[in-house]
C-alpha cells in the first residue's frame, strides 16, 4: 500500500463514488478501481460495497 493508494481510499470516502474521485483526483476511474482493489486484496478485505455509492463495508469503516 502506497501513499496514492491511502489518499484515494479517502477521496472516494470524503467525495462518496469512485467517479467524483476520479475527477477529483484527475484519474481515470478505472485507476481509482484499481488502486481500491490493489488495497483490498493485501488486506484481505473489501473496503466498499460498489453500488451508485462507495458505500463503506464493516471493515471499510474500521480502515477509516
């Protein structure tokens, strides 16, 4: 896990999609996608439940 990772993760919290993030951040969404599941998959957790909504999961929330 990176800096750039750590400062996507919260974007997507503070600005609620993974597109508004990507704006936000000048990224393309699937880098924001992809960055998230590079995180996930070395915690071994998932961080959102991907709706219209970054919703954050159980474990999101603690990660937060």
């Amino acid at each position: 896990m990176n800096l750039k990772e750590l400062i996507t993760f919260q974007t997507i919290v503070r600005e609620g999609t993974f597109a508004k993030a990507a704006d936000k951040l000048h990224y393309a969404q699937s880098t924001i996608t992809s960055q998230i599941q590079r995180v996930e998959k070395e915690m071994g957790v998932q961080l959102f439940r991907r709706n219209w909504e970054a919703e954050l999961t159980d474990a999101g929330r603690l990660f937060a």
